[in-house]
C-alpha cells in the first residue's frame, strides 16, 4: 500500500449524476487527509437553497454561472477533493480550471447502474421527466467524450464496493504521481 502522505495535490472527480463522485470523494479525502468539498453542497451553502430550487426559479444557465465560481474558487485551495457537478465538464472554463488544478478523476458507470442510483431521488432537476433512462443515456453521449477529455485516471464504478474502489484508486493515484516507482508497466 503507497504511503498517503505521497499523495499530493488536488483530486477532482468527474462524471455523470449517480457514478459516486460524492461517496467515492468522501473516502478518498478520509483516506488521503484531505478536505472534501461537493459543488453542489457548497453552492447550496452559499446561497441557502437546494440545487433543484434554482434550476426552478433561475435556470440551467444561472446555475451553471453558481457552479463556475464555486469550481474556480475551490479549485485553487490546496489538499482537495472535490466532487463536481455531473454538467461541470460542460463549461469549456470549469475543464480548464479543473485540468490546471489538480489530477481528474472520471468515476464512469453504467447506464443501468446509474438509473438504478438515481431512480428515487426527487433532487435531480434534469431527471423529472417521463423518460430518465433516455435522459441518462443522452447525458452520458455529450458528456463521456468531455469527461475523457480532461480525465487524467478513468475509474469504472460499476458494481463496485467503495471501499474496494477507493483502495484500487489509490493505488493508481500513486502509479500516476510516481510512474516510475508504480508499476512494471
């Protein structure tokens, strides 16, 4: 097992809506020491109203400005995990920030496996519609070439234990910031 202490920088997690970029940040900051931050939490904390009520009353647009500032002001702190929005990516500014700040992780799955994670939570403005699965599937066609784009680690979340996951991620984080001491590859 790598020493932790040689993971350094900042971790941003990248992928569509239920691939466990929350649950997958919050281990890898426990297990690395770092601070865990969400987007969508601290926008929620900065403006004192859940995500889907401004998606309501201001739109995807103002949304999406919320999230650029929260990305750019995060992403310039030091020892960070941040999980991001599923529509981050979309902003050519939040890639670029999120691609000079720190190692991007792409936590991919399945789009039965996220319908399946997303299915009963109300807090998924772009998920209300009569036809999530053809949602999820349009989502992850404009978004896996972007999230691939930036990614520096790819990481499939499908039917994985985080703990499992978190461990073999950390394993590769360490292969990607000392290749020459990781694998025999």
């Amino acid at each position: 097992m790598p020493a932790m202490e040689k993971l350094a920088g900042n971790f941003f997690l990248v992928g569509l809506m239920g691939a466990g970029k929350t649950t997958v940040g919050r281990a890898l900051a426990r297990r690395t020491g770092k601070t865990f931050y969400d987007s969508d939490q601290e926008i929620e904390a900065r403006t004192g109203v859940r995500v889907a009520t401004i998606f309501d009353i201001e739109g995807e647009q103002r949304f999406r400005n919320r999230e650029s500032c929260v990305i750019r002001d995060l992403a310039q702190q030091r020892d960070i995990v941040l999980a991001t929005g599923g529509g981050a990516v979309l902003r050519e500014e939040n890639r670029r920030v999120l691609a000079s700040y720190g190692t991007v992780i792409y936590l991919r799955a399945t789009i039965d496996d996220l319908l399946l994670r997303t299915q009963h939570d109300k807090n998924r403005p772009l998920l209300q519609i009569a036809d999530p699965r053809g949602k999820l599937e349009s989502l992850f066609n404009e978004r896996d070439p972007l999230y691939r784009e930036i990614a520096d680690i790819v990481v499939d979340t499908t039917q994985q234990n985080v703990n499992l996951l978190v461990s073999h991620l950390i394993e590769q984080l360490y292969v990607y910031q000392h290749p020459r001491q990781g694998s025999s590859e």
